[in-house]
C-alpha cells in the first residue's frame, strides 16, 4: 500500500477534472457502452449500468490504496460529465501510467488536449512524479496523436503484446520525462 496523495480539484478553462464519485456511474455507463470508445481499449462495452458501478467502486478504493487516482472530467458551462483520466502510479520509480477515454459526443474539439495538459501539469508539480508513460495499440491513431502533440516519446514497441477477443495488437509505449 502507497500513502495516498489527495486528489487535487483541477480547473482549466473549459473543464473541472475531479476525483471520481459513484455518483458519476451513469455516466460512465453512457461513455463506456459505446463500442467506438471501447474499441482500443482492454474492455468491451458495458451492457449495463452495474459494471459502470463496479468499475468506479473498483476505482475508489485504488484511490484509498494509493495506487490509482480516476479523474472525472466535467464541462464547466453545462456541469456535464464528458470523461475520464488516470493516473495509476509506480511508486517504486516514481512515475505514473496515464490513461484517458472521452464520450464519443465531445470528441474533435480539443477536450481531453486540455484534460491531459492539466494533468501533465499535475504530475509533475502537485506529485512531484518523474516522468509519465501511456500505452496505445497501434491502431489508435487520435490517442497517438494526442500524446505526440503534448511531448510523449515513443521509447517501445512490442509485437502482438495485447489480446482482446481472439485478436492480438501491437502496443507502442511513450514516455514524458520531468524538464
Ligand atoms: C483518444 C481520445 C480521448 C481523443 O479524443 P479527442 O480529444 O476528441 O481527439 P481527436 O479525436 O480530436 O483527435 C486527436 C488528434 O488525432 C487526429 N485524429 C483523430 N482520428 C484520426 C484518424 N482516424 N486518422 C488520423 N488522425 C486522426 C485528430 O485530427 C487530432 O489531431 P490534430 O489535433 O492534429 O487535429 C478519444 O478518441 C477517445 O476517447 N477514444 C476512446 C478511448 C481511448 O482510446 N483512449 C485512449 C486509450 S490509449
């Protein structure tokens, strides 16, 4: 078990990113049903709003253990929950993994740019980690894209590294060290 760092409340100038309260299940549901959301991700699309529930009970107590902190992401104007992004830490190199998903609606308007510049931010200056890494199958282009135009490095390439429903991918793996 780590010592848990609180989460911090974070405002950009569009978004609120928060930690994540059950309350936020139904949401997630709608964001974590939609089968162009789950295509590169490890899980398939939630059939019902239970999993979303258990998702979030599983992403609260991570937080109570230390290991993960869950950010919710909310547009400030309408109060509406539009994603999510972590931070699942490796304490014995100081680092974290980073991961995101955005509801399909809110893609292409530069939202989860935003959430991730804040967080990258956060990282760094609130739990002071060295450097971030993010993983993505090959394939996911917008997500490479993403962590390219924010100074992620490609530093690995494993091939066929990832299994999901008979189908194996190839992963890229990215870091951002501390400047
Ligand atoms: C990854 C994700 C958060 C990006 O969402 P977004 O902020 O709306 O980003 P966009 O869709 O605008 O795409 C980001 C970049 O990729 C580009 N892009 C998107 N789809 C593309 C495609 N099929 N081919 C080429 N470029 C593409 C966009 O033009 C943009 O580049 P630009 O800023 O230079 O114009 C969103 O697609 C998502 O939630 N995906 C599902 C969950 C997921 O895969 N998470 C990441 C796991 S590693």
């Amino acid at each position: 078990m780590y010592n848990k760092i609180f989460a911090p409340k974070i405002l950009t100038n569009r978004l609120l990113i928060r930690l994540v309260e059950f309350n936020d299940f139904y949401d997630y549901f709608l964001m974590c049903s939609d089968i162009d959301v789950c295509r590169y991700l490890t899980f398939n699309p939630y059939d019902n709003d239970r999993q979303a529930q258990i998702a979030i009970n599983n992403m609260l107590n991570a937080y109570m253990n230390g290991t993960d902190t869950n950010f919710t992401i909310i547009l400030k104007e309408t109060n509406q929950i539009i994603g999510s992004i972590s931070l699942t830490f490796h304490k014995e190199n100081n680092s974290a993994e980073i991961g995101y998903i955005l509801n399909k609606n809110f893609w292409h308007n530069g939202y989860m740019d935003e959430a991730l510049k804040a967080i990258i931010k956060t990282s760094f200056e609130y739990y002071h980690l060295d450097f971030i890494i993010a993983n993505y199958i090959d394939e996911n282009v917008s997500s490479a894209k993403l962590l390219d135009k924010n100074g992620f490095v490609i530093y690995d390439h494993l091939n066929k590294a990832f299994m999901k429903n008979h189908i194996a991918y190839n992963i890229t793996k990215t870091i951002l060290t501390k400047r």
